[in-house]
C-alpha cells in the first residue's frame, strides 16, 4: 500500500504541499518562540544551546549573532565552525545544508520557499520548495542572496550584494545579480619567486654533486695510496689545513660557519668511505 504522506513530508520533499496545514502552522509557531528566545539572549553560550536544540543539526564550534529569522529551523542543517553574522534568514521549507568552515557576512538570505507560477494554483494555498546545499569553506558576503535549488561547491566565495540563481562548482568566486563566475581559486601556492630560487638551487645542486664525484674519485685514488702505504685515514693537520683554506674561499662572512660545518661533513663521509675501501 502507497504510504499516505503528511504536508510537512511533502514540503521537506520539495512536493506541493498547504502552508495552512494544522501541523505545520503549529511548527512556525514554535519557531516563532524560538527565534525570539535567540535573538533576545545576551548569553552567547545559551544563545549558541538555543540554536542547536532548534535547528535540525549543528557542528562543533557553531556561532549565530542575532538577529536570525526562519520558518522551522529543523530544516537547517550547519557543519562545524559555522558562523553567521547579524541578521540571516533561512527560508526552510526544504533542507538547507551547510557544510565545515563556512562563513556569512550580515543580511545573508537562503530562500528554499517558491511558488507555483500559474496564479490559480498560486493562490489555492499550494507551495512547494527547492533544497539548498553548500559545502565546506563557503563564504557569502553581506548581502547575499542564495535562490531555491541552488548547490554551490566547496571552497566558493560570493561576492557582496550578489544573487545566486543557479549551482557553481567548487573553488571559484562569484558575484553580480545573477551570479557570475569571476575568478577561479587555485589552491596550488603559487610564489614565482620562491618557484624561481627553488629552480636555481636545483641547477647548482646538479653542479655540486658532479663536482663531488670528481672530489670522490681523488678520495677513492688517496684510499689505495694509503693502503699501500699503510697510512692511517684519520690525518688531523690535513684535515685542519682543509677547513682553513675553505674558510679563506668564503667570501660572505656571514655563510662562513655554515659553509665549514658542511665541508666537515663532507670530510666526515670521505674519511668513512675511505675506511670502507681499506677494509
């Protein structure tokens, strides 16, 4: 048997349904009661209690400044870290979804409520609604308009004043009256400079390790000297006219400790491969 749905069931989802319906008329009233309790708590945290026992859900570390205006509040469902500032309105005739770290400046308007466009059936008392979805790190500027049906994508800004009347994906910024897309974000850090200095020191370090070998290869003919000859590895006077002499190469004084800390390493790794080589 075809389940019998209630005009609430109808209006969540998104069916005709009559706004006059006794169950429905007693849930406004409801919010009625709610929104004031909110939008008249000085406390923040019993503020903050009020809003997560009226709307449907809420995230972790959720903020609302007053004043705030709905028509149920169960439709509302907030992500953590979600702040609104003064004067939102969430027309919630269909769910409204919002997802993490989303942020709205004030007058921020999400309307789900339409109505049919043929005026007898406008003026029988039959609405219907559109859900609307956003994801994670949305932020809607002052004065933002958000139209029934509408889904925006993670990471997406709405430039101040704008009215959104149709979906945009993730990573862009929108604005005008209707919304266009402006720019596309690009996640990826861009530093041209960084990029650049980064390129140089890959071509040096190319440099560096071919001359390196070549210094290997003195060290490799230095071991079999030595284990002809029976010298020890270890020669601290060499070791100490090195480091002196790569101080006086040093022309920036300031690179100078560094740049012997590194040729001591060097030396370290050489005197270890020369050991190898003996044994």
């Amino acid at each position: 048997m075809e389940e019998i749905k209630t005009e609430r069931q109808k209006m969540i989802d998104g069916e005709l349904y009559f706004s006059a319906d006794p169950e429905l008329i007693t849930a406004r009233k409801f919010a009625r009661e709610q929104m004031k309790l909110i939008n008249n708590e000085e406390d923040r945290l019993i503020r903050r209690q009020l809003v997560e026992e009226t709307f449907g859900s809420t995230g972790t570390g959720s903020y609302i400044e007053p004043t705030i205006n709905f028509d149920y509040g169960f439709n509302i469902h907030v992500g953590k870290n979600f702040y609104a500032n003064f004067n939102s309105i969430f027309l919630d005739v269909c769910p409204i979804t919002i997802g993490d770290n989303c942020m709205f400046g004030p007058n921020a308007q999400l309307y789900t409520a339409t109505h049919p466009l043929h005026p007898v059936k406008r003026n029988s008392g039959l609405e219907f609604g559109k859900p609307i979805t956003l994801g994670n790190n949305v932020w809607l500027g002052g004065g933002v308009v958000i139209t029934p049906g509408v889904t925006l994508g993670d990471n997406v800004v709405v430039a101040a004043g704008s009215v959104v009347t149709k979906s945009f994906p993730a990573n862009c910024v929108i604005g005008g009256n209707p919304a266009k897309i402006i720019k596309e974000i690009d996640l990826e850090e861009k530093n041209t400079s960084l990029a650049s200095q980064r390129n140089k020191i890959d071509a040096l370090d190319k440099k560096i390790v071919a001359l390196l070998e070549e210094r290997m290869d003195a060290v490799t003919s230095i071991a079999e000297i030595k284990k002809t000859t029976d010298k020890e590895i270890l020669d601290p006077s060499r070791e100490k006219e090195v480091l002196e002499k790569i101080a006086g190469y040093v022309t920036n004084d300031s690179y100078k400790e560094v740049l012997i800390e590194t040729y001591q390493g060097i030396m370290d790794a050489s005197k270890h491969f020369q050991q190898q080589q003996l044994d």
